[in-house]
C-alpha cells in the first residue's frame, strides 16, 4: 500500500471517530528517528541530552525522553498520526503529503524545523550506464520507497527533465523498495538483480568508494539536496510550547556543535551508528561536504511541493516553506 493511501486511511479513521492523535505529557516525549548522517544532529541531541538541559533550562524539571528508531517514511507518518511518537522526522516529500492531507481535520500536522540539507546520488555498477536515459529493462534501481521516497521523487523529477512533462513515471517500473542498509549491501556483492542505488550519504559514498559511479545527484534535479524535516501535530504543538521550545533549541545547539567541529561529530557518529566500513576522514569529509547542512530552514521544500502538486500528489500548493510550518522558526536569525 502507498504512503498516500495509508495517510488517508489513517487520517479518515481519525476524522469518523471524532478523536486527534494522544498528547503527550509536558515530562515526556517520544521522537521517531532514522538512520545516516543527514540524522546527526539528532544523534547529538540524544546522546548529549541537549533537550533534558534546555527543558530544564525553561522550567519544565525532569523530562524523560525516549528515542525510537523507525525505519521507513510511512511507518514514521504512521506513529505520528497515531500519537505513538510526538514528533517525526521525515524528507520534505513525505512531510508536504501529511500537511495536505491533515491541513482541514481538527488536529493538523506541520513542520517544526529542517533537521538537516543531504545530498543524494544515484550510483550504478552498470558500466553502459552513464545517465538514465541508458537504463534497460535488466536494470533495477533501489530506493527506500517507490514513487513517494525522496530519492524516488527525485527520479520522477530528472525523468520529466529528460523526458517531458508527461514522462515523470518512465522510470518507476524499474525501481524497487529497499532499505538503504540492504540495498547497499546489494551493490557491494555484484550478485544481486540491484544494479543502482538512489541514496545518499554513507551509503552513495561507499558504493563509489568500491567501484560504484555517480551518475546523478538532487543538486542537478533541485539546484540543492533535500531536506530531512522535523514535524508534529498541531495539538501536541500547542500543548507544549515549552518543551517544543527546548526541542528547537537543542537542534540548534546540535547543529552549530555540527559545524564547529566536524571531526567530533563524525567521532560520535561512527560510534553510535556502529558504521566499520567507514572511518572518521570519510564522515568529515561527508559532514563538510557543500551539499551537506545543518541548519533550521529548508531549502527545498517548495521545488517538491511544487513537482508533486503538479503531478496530483499533493491538492494545495504552498508558495513559501513557511505555509508547511509552525511559525517558530520563522525568524530572520534561524541558520
């Protein structure tokens, strides 16, 4: 089932009995979280325990906070809509189909803050592949998720590109869902029917590391990388503004330490994501890498919006990336 039909499912049961996903506490919260560099500032949230302080900074005593990992754009939607997780995080695309489709329930979802900017590339092992007009029916791309993952909107986007305006599918019949971990697992052995991989940093950087070619990235598609984005529903928002306050300030805190000092953040990654393939230099030089940010505002929140909007995935529009988020960061001085 796609993601678009789980998110009108979930959120019809939601409108037919007349209940909004469970607030949580003001002394707990519980944040869904994923895998890869684009997620490190998360990381250094969790294991500095920068929320724990800046709650306490703000009054709020002692918050417990959990953090669960979830593997997969819809099941993250999913624990967020249900109240399982109080706040998400997702790419742009996944967080623009919450935001349509809850945007008139009585209990909308929107964003809180960008979480990071990655880029992504498409890697092949194909050698008579050298763009995507050159993909075969004996090709198989994996991406986290068909049609509605970043990575396989990004696709869609380059195959209107090459293509035409009505040729944005052309590509979908030769990808397959996969996890990044898997899918990277399949490149490396050469036996596997993947002969391509969508993603984006570690995983691009090993396959390329080990033979792999780059044969397209989001900044030829969107003129940037894509964006991991924060987000909840309006009714824990508005609940708890001093501990949504303490969150922001945590990331931010993490993403300036990000900056700072590259080395100890990629030190800290490597231990956390228990990543032996590779070793500090690559996670620096991945961290420092133009496409890669760490900051609060999206940059290419409406380049999607605008794509899936034209393709029927999305019924509103938003002109600006401040339309799909709380106010919160919508302030001159945010990075």
């Amino acid at each position: 089932m796609s993601l678009r039909c789980v998110l009108v499912m979930t959120t019809l049961l939601s409108l037919i009995s007349g209940t909004s996903p469970l607030r949580a506490d003001t002394n707990q919260l519980r944040i869904g979280v994923q895998y890869g560099t684009s997620m490190l500032a998360v990381m250094l949230m969790e294991h500095g325990r920068l929320v724990e302080k800046r709650a306490e900074e703000a009054g709020l005593g002692t918050v417990a906070i959990s953090y669960r990992n979830i593997g997969t754009p819809v099941a993250m939607s999913d624990s967020v809509l249900s109240g399982a997780m109080n706040i998400g995080i997702n790419g742009a695309p996944s967080v623009l189909l919450l935001w349509d489709k809850t945007r008139n329930s009585p209990n909308p979802v929107r964003s809180l803050a960008a979480v990071s900017t990655s880029p992504s590339v498409l890697v092949t092992r194909n050698p008579t592949v050298n763009g995507i007009k050159d993909f075969t029916q004996a090709d198989r791309i994996a991406l986290p998720g068909v049609k509605i993952s970043i990575n396989a909107l990004l696709l869609q986007m380059a195959a209107q590109r090459e293509w035409g305006k009505d040729s944005w599918d052309r590509l979908d019949a030769r990808t397959t869902s996969l996890g990044h971990p898997d899918a990277l697992a399949a490149m490396l052995s050469g036996k596997s029917e993947i002969t391509a991989h969508f993603s984006g940093p570690p995983f691009s950087t090993l396959e390329v590391k080990n033979g792999g070619r780059a044969i397209l990235t989001a900044k030829e598609v969107l003129g940037d990388g894509w964006d991991m984005i924060m987000f909840g529903t309006t009714a824990f928002h508005d609940a708890n503004p001093k501990l949504v306050g303490a969150v922001l300030s945590a990331l931010g805190d993490a993403q300036a330490a990000i900056r700072r000092d590259p080395r100890a953040a990629a030190e800290l990654y490597l231990a956390v994501a228990k990543d032996t393939r590779s070793s500090v230099d690559d996670i620096v030089a991945i961290i420092t890498d133009p496409g890669q940010s760490y900051g609060m505002k999206p940059r290419t929140v409406v380049q999607f919006a605008r794509f899936m909007h034209g393709i029927g995935l999305l019924k509103n529009d938003p002109s600006r990336w401040q339309d799909v988020f709380f106010p919160d960061i919508d302030t001159p001085d945010v990075k």
